[in-house]
C-alpha cells in the first residue's frame, strides 16, 4: 500500500481560489501534465512533498455534485472512476454559509476529506470570523485555514493532508430532518441487488431521489420497474414534506444545515463600507458603469499599442540582423533561404509573445482576478443577447483585440458547445494587434486617422452581421443568464503570473512550432520560385475579383502565417518603399486589400489553435467562413469604393 | 442604445406587501424568495448557487437595454447576475418586519 501514489482530488465551487491554491502547491512539483477535454479540463500534477509523491487532480469548479452542468459531470465521473484516497474541498471563506452546501453534499460520499478555508483574509474584512475547531467538530474532518495568493498555510495543508491520508478517517455523512432520513433508508433498503453502488448505499439512495427526471432516472426505469415505482412514491412522500420537487426537498435539507452550521461556527460583525464597496457601486452603475467600461478598455488598448509596438520593433531588431548577416554570408542559397525562415519563425513568435501577448495577458488576468470581467459580462449581456450570444462571451470578445489566441483557449469557461463554437468563429473576425497595426500602418498613416477609424467600425459592423447569421445557423435557446458575482478585490501579482505562465507554455508548445515549420517551408517554396506560381494560381482572385496588382497574391500566404507579414511582404513584392506606395496602388485596392487581408482566414497560430480546442471542424468552418466573408466584403468595398 | 431607466412598471407592493415577480419587486428592498418557477435545468442550478425559497434576496441594480438584473442574497452574502426571463420566474413577497 505505500507504494502507492495516494490521489486526491481538489473540488470546490468556482471562485474559491481552487486552481491558485493548487498551483501554489503545485510549486514543488515533480511534474505536470495537461489533458484538455472537449469542454472542460483538469489539471493533473505530482507533487513531491517531504520525500513522498501525491498525485493531485485539480477538478473544474462546481456548485454541486447533480450531473447537470459539463464541469460537474467531469467531477463525478473523476470521483466514481479513480476513487481518490482524499477530497481536499476548497471553500471561499468569505461565502462559507453558501459553500457548505457542496461540503454537505462531498461528506455523504464518506470519503477522508480535508476542508479548506481559503481567502481567510476576505473573511475577516468581511466582518466574519470562523472558529475552525467548532467547524471540525460539526462537519467531522479536519479544517485548514489559507491565503492561497499568499502562500499562507500551503505547509499546513500539506501535513494535514499527509496526517488525513494516514489516519483514513472516514466522515459520516450529514443527518437531515428525521422525516426525510426516513425516506432515504427507505430507498436503501429497497435498492435493487444488481444496482451499481456508488461511495455507498446512502449516498447513492440520495442521488437516485434526486435524479428525478435526469439521465439516472431514465437508466433505473428501463432496468427495474419495479424499483422505479417504490422510489417515485417515495419521492412523492418527500415532495409532499415540502411541496416541492423531492431533489428542491433534499437541497433545501442541505441549505438549512449549511447556515445553520454557519451560524454556530461563525461571529458576524457588520464591516463598514470599504473604498472598494462604493468602487464597486460606480462601476455597476447602470449609467456611470458603462462609461467606466469604455474608459478602462480603451486605456488597457492604449497601454497595450502605446508599449507594445515600439517593443516590437525593438525586439524584431535583432533578428534582422541576423537575417541580413545570413543574406550576406550565404547569398540566396537554399541554406540561406531556410536559415532566414527558421529567423523568422523564431524572432515572429518573440515579437508577438512579448510586446502583445504577455501584457495582454497581465491586464486580462488583472480584470479576471479583480472580478472585473464578470461585471462587465453582466453590463453587456443585453447586447450580446441580440446578437444570439451570452453576456460570457464579453472577455472573449475584449482578449480577442489583443491576440485571437488567448480568445480562443478562453472559449473553453462557456457552458454550451453551441455558445463555444459560435464565440471561436466570430474572434477570428476581431481585429488583433496584428491587424489593427496593417489598419494604422496603411489607413490611419496613408488615408488619416478617420478612415482608420471608420475602418474599425466597419469593422465591428461586419461582426455583428456574421453574429446575426450565426445566430440563424445555430439554433439559439440560451437560457438566460445566471451568472455569479465574486465580490471585488485587488489581485495578487502571483495568480496573475500563474495564469500567464499557462497560457504563455501552451503557446510556446502548440503554437510557435508551427510557426517556425511554416516560415521554413515559405522560404523553401520562395527559393523554389514557387511564388510565381502562387501568384499565378492566384491572379483569378486578387486581380480578377479584387482589381489588385497579381503580385500581391504571394503576401497572402504570408498573411496566413502571420497578419502583419501580408504588410511587410506587399512593400517587398510591390518593388517600393513606404512614402511610394500611393504611387503604385489606388485608394480602393488600398481598401479592398486591407479589408481582404483583416478576414481572409485566421492565421497559422489561431487555426491551430481552434484546431485543438474545438476539432478539425470547426477550424475548416472557420476557413471557409473567413474566406467567404473577406471575398464578398472585399469586393463590396472595391464596387462601392469606385463609384466615389 | 443608451434607453432611459425605467422604473414606473414597478408595482407598489406597500408595506406589507403580496407577490410579484423578482423582476417587478421594487429596488433595495429586502424580499423574500416564495417560489422559484420554470424549467428544472433553471431550478436546480438556482439551488445550486445557493438560492431558495426561502431565502431573502434585495434587487440592486440592473443593466441597460433590458439588461439583466443584479440580485444579492442577504442570506448567503452572494450576488449573482440574472437574464430577464429568469428573474421573472422567481416569485418574491417583501419581507416582514421578524424575518429581516
């Protein structure tokens, strides 16, 4: 047996700092490892602790434990499947009368478990104050206290969970009023022979009332009908204590004991109204909140471009140095040509990662850990409604300008594949950094700062009629919004970091690669003069369709590799200089080839990156999306352009 | 875009009050929740997120454009963001002097 990597699972409802908490242990880790599911994910880590391995499995956050929601059922099919040797339930401290709920419901499971009460510092500004050995004693296991962001009590947690681990002390589940205790033994007692035992009989009797009218129910009546009839009786009988379905009886049980519990561990003492309360009421102002919103937004792009490009050019210096050092050196060998690709991919990556992605990613991580996002999802709701979306799909939106990248993988919060396509469809057509520098660069620079502008709401125009379209596609039956507010607070650096760190390793993994491989195999298709032939092949659409110069075919490609590569390469396959160009092209093909290249396709990283998120698909939907509208709007704008 | 608030459908409920639905309960006055109604996928991620008949919940805020409505119930010290069509499902009585 002590051989045995002993597993234990983290759960918690959402927002309690589970996966900072995790993470923060995760610090010594031996190892880790990611396996991304279709909707949801866990997170699985081997954590070296005092010479002895745990393996530990970060679980989605969940409210409860009735298969309803994707997360949940990721939950309960992870506890029924590996049967952990320990829970370790994570509890916002500062919402403990609601979070015990879900504690309630774990202890029926009569698993050792250890009880977190992380965010203890939130607690006590909020005016409470829990005595731990009083909560121990009502719930039967041990209790912690942690700062997850701080770092505080990660030892301790550890060697209770070592201590819980050794002792196996299993807890008993909670007693709910004695009219419904009846009626659970009752179904305990009648449970079939043959019915798969989940935990324990108990537990598994309190799940089949409560799965009145879900999966379970359908499975216990087409294998025993007899069994069926006792427990809707049975059912009924609770239903009539309450009034209500028999599942609302059992959670209202847990409900009252929860705050009961609370009330009798707890001392609660009104806090006075913190700067941060009356923050929070001017930022959900319904009218001042939305002037804060464009405030903040705008300002977090202005930082962004204002930091941004001027550490692209910086940080894309060197390696054209390197790349003219190789042009000098080899002259235009294939050597040379696949090196200046390899230069490329690499120094391409580099200047995306640094000047736009991680700042993007700090500020982002910033409103997330602040509860910021959530507020502005409950601000815009309305709008997004008409465009047969959910106010959840607002921070996707908001990341998208920075990098659709990071959009995308955010997809993945969104309860419903549904929701989740749609959103992964429409962020390729939201104008990133990329983009918006060929829109400067071209529009603002060589027609002024009101086309550019102009462009950007044409732009979002286009979104919102792709969304009303999308809207048609896909059958739209949102439920409505029910969406938890965390409270505000200040975030730690640390987290913040944290969720960078992942997005950025998940970058550097999947995405990049594929960058250095294609520019390689660019390069090899230019030594080959395959450009030619590209543009050849080409010539039907870019100057047939679009009336734009042939040799501007083979910039597309490498748009697809990388948007602002389409600029870069339209100076080099038009023969001229930045102050020249106007010379060469008109105001339309100027248009129509900024339009064309905003949303011909998603490039290389964002393609591979819906790829891997949502399948092979939606990624070629996505192509042919992309294709169709950039082709239907280009040409728009070249007929409607020429008549002025 | 930026509609006008509206508050004249609100009901005047007096001071001891009857029911009405979440969405027509006056603001910042503490109520209580008499019925959740609706679908059962909407009825038990409700109870989830820890709202109950039962409970006592106060209507803070709401965004514009028919936005949703914030609800934060006394109770359990959660607020939460609710789609129009919910908050009319939620059934509400202003609470009563003992039970503040």
């Amino acid at each position: 047996m002590n051989d045995k990597v002993p597993v234990i699972v983290f759960i918690g409802q959402p927002n309690c700092g589970k996966s900072t908490l995790f993470n923060s242990i995760a610090g010594y880790k031996a190892q880790t490892s990611n396996f991304p599911g279709t909707t949801v994910t866990h997170v699985h880590s081997e954590v070296l602790w005092k010479g002895k391995i745990y393996s530990i499995v970060d679980l989605p956050g969940t409210y409860s434990l009735s298969p309803h929601e994707p997360q949940e059922k990721v939950v309960l099919t992870h506890i029924f499947k590996e049967k952990p040797d320990l829970i370790v339930n994570v509890i916002d401290a500062s919402l403990l009368g609601r979070s015990l709920e879900l504690t309630l419901e774990l202890l029926e499971l009569e698993y050792p478990m250890v009880v977190v009460l992380n965010m203890i510092d939130l607690a006590r500004k909020k005016g409470i104050t829990i005595n731990p050995e009083e909560l121990e004693k009502k719930l039967g296991v041990p209790v912690v206290k942690t700062v997850a962001t701080r770092g505080f009590g990660t030892d301790n947690l550890m060697a209770t969970i070592e201590n819980a681990l050794k002792l196996k002390i299993r807890p008993t589940a909670p007693h709910y009023s004695r009219e419904v205790e009846k009626r659970i033994a009752e179904v305990m007692d009648i449970l079939p022979e043959d019915f798969p035992v989940v935990a324990n009989k108990r537990f598994t009797a309190v799940k089949a009332i409560e799965g009145e009218m879900l999966a379970v129910d359908k499975f216990i009546s087409e294998h025993n009908l007899a069994f069926k009839r006792e427990l809707d009786r049975l059912r009924q009988e609770i239903s009539a204590l309450r009034e209500a379905p028999a599942y609302e009886v059992i959670s209202a049980e847990r409900h009252h004991l929860a705050l009961k519990i609370f009330e009798d561990c707890c001392r609660v003492t009104r806090p006075k109204i913190s700067a941060i309360d009356k923050l929070d009421n001017l930022i959900m102002d319904p009218v001042l909140g939305y002037f804060f919103l464009l405030v903040i937004f705008a300002g977090m792009f202005y930082l962004i471009f204002k930091v941004g490009s001027p550490l692209e050019t910086w940080l894309l210096q060197p390696w054209e140095t390197i790349k003219s050092t190789i042009e000098n050196q080899f002259g235009h060998s294939l050597l040379a040509e696949l090196l200046i690709g390899l230069v490329q991919g690499i120094g391409g990556g580099i200047a995306i990662v640094f000047p736009y992605f991680i700042p993007l990613l700090f500020l982002m991580g910033f409103l997330e850990d602040a509860g910021y996002l959530a507020r502005a999802s409950f601000l815009l709701d309305a709008f997004m409604h008409r465009l047969g979306l959910h106010g959840k799909s607002v921070p996707m939106f908001i990341l998208g300008f920075g990098c659709n990248v990071p959009a995308i993988m955010a997809t993945r919060i969104l309860e419903s594949r549904r929701d989740r396509i749609v959103t992964a469809l429409l962020i390729p057509f939201v104008p990133c950094a990329a983009r918006t520098t060929i829109i400067l660069a071209l529009i603002a620079f060589l027609l002024g700062p009101w086309w550019a502008l102009g462009f950007y709401f044409f732009n979002f125009f286009v979104i919102a009629i792709l969304a009303l379209i999308l809207k048609r596609w896909f059958k739209y039956d949102s439920p409505g919004l029910i969406l938890e507010i965390p409270s505000l607070k200040v975030p730690s650096l640390k987290s913040i970091w944290q969720k960078i760190y992942f997005n950025l390793k998940e970058f550097v993994r999947f995405a990049w690669p594929i960058l250095i491989a294609g520019s390689i195999l660019l390069s090899l298709l230019s030594y080959l003069q395959f450009d030619r032939v590209i543009n050849a092949i080409l010539s039907p659409l870019v100057s047939g369709l679009l009336g734009l110069p042939q040799s501007l075919g083979v910039t597309l490609i490498f748009g697809f590799l990388r948007k602002e590569l389409s600029l870069l390469m339209m100076f080099q396959a038009l023969g001229v200089g930045y102050g020249q160009l106007m010379a060469v092209i008109t105001r339309t093909q100027l248009l129509t080839f900024v339009t064309f290249v905003t949303f011909f396709i998603p490039c290389l990283s964002t393609l591979s990156v819906l790829w891997k998120e949502l399948g092979k698909k939606v990624a070629l939907m996505s192509v042919v999306l992309n294709l169709s509208v950039a082709v239907v709007v280009s040409w728009l704008i070249r007929l409607v352009s020429s008549l002025f | 875009m930026f509609g006008k608030k509206n508050n004249n459908h609100k009901l005047d409920m007096g001071p001891t009050g009857g029911l009405c639905s979440l969405l027509e309960a006056p603001e910042g006055e503490i109520l209580k929740i008499v019925e959740i109604r609706g679908g059962q996928g909407l009825h038990r991620r409700l109870l989830a997120l820890g709202f109950h008949p039962g409970d006592l919940v106060t209507l803070e805020n709401e965004a514009l454009m028919n936005g949703p409505v914030l609800v934060k119930n006394l109770t359990t010290d959660t607020r939460i963001a609710l789609g129009r069509g919910i908050a009319q499902k939620i059934t509400v009585e202003v609470a009563t002097g003992d039970e503040r």
